[in-house]
C-alpha cells in the first residue's frame, strides 16, 4: 500500500562538541533577537505625533505606532458629489503626505454619504479613479446627517508608515 509507505532520511550526526556549540549559538542569537524586539516594540509603543492640532476639538492627523489616523474630511466648495469627493480625496492626499505615507499603504477608509441612494454610484467612480488598485483598503459606506446641509460626504482612513 503507498499511503502507508513511510521513508526515513538519514543525516550523518554531528560530533558531539559541534552539536553542543551549534546549540549554543542559536541559543545566543534567538536571545538578541528576542531582546532586540522588545526594545523596538516598547520604542514604538511610546511615539504618538500629532499633526495638524490648531483645531480645539481634534488632531487632523494622529501617528501612533506606525499607523496615521487622519480626522474625517468634508468640501463644501462645490454642490455635486462627484467634485465634492475629488476634493475630499485631494484633502487625504496631502494630509497622507504630511506623515510621510500615501494612499498605497492605506489600511481602511470610513465613508459618510448624505444621500447614499443618489449619490453612491458618482461617489464610487470617483474613488474607484482613485484608489490603488493593488492596495485597496477595507472600507465601510454608510448614510448619515451631516454637519453642514452642504456637505455630501465625509472621507477618514487609517494607513500605516511603513
């Protein structure tokens, strides 16, 4: 019967003391490495930027551990979704760039629509231009009330540093 076929490889066996100082090398290296990472892990842990705090309620842009949080942005220079989007992704650009990332390395994106049922197919063609196609990020749409009767949508993502 194949299946029950089994084949032993035999590897000569190292001398005795090559063996032992093998073992205590990998040893050595397996404890720099662990050490190493917990101080890179406990250096990142600690940095939290903030970007952007002229504002009294938020930060534009927070960067912590790695991932830039940006605060949700809105446009209300123009009355269609379509522009309105663009320049709302324009916003995400340049604040992805002040943290030194851009939209490749986005993790995921929150979207607020005012009317999602008018306005859900115009607001798609628009990020669908957009978006890296080889880095798209989770993304969640939903309709809600805005702030202001003008605005249409509202964009936040996250996306990482690295």
């Amino acid at each position: 019967n194949i299946l029950s076929t089994q084949t032993e490889l035999h590897a000569p066996r190292p001398s005795r003391p090559i063996a032992m100082l093998a073992n205590k090398l990998l040893t050595r290296i397996a404890r720099t490495q662990i050490s190493h990472s917990h101080l890179l892990i406990r250096s990142r842990t600690m940095a939290t930027t903030r970007i952007g705090t002229e504002d009294p309620r938020m930060s534009k842009i927070v960067i912590h551990n790695g991932i830039v949080y940006i605060s949700g942005q809105t446009d209300g220079t123009t009355t269609d979704i379509k522009n309105q989007t663009a320049n709302v992704l324009k916003k995400v650009d340049d604040l992805l760039a002040q943290a030194n990332t851009d939209k490749s390395k986005l993790l995921t994106s929150s979207i607020w629509l005012k009317d999602i049922s008018r306005d859900f197919k115009d607001m798609n063609d628009v990020w669908n231009g957009w978006v890296d196609p080889n880095n798209k990020p989770v993304r969640a749409t939903v309709e809600a009330n805005m702030a202001r009767e003008q605005l249409l949508i509202e964009v936040q993502v996250t996306a990482a540093t690295e």
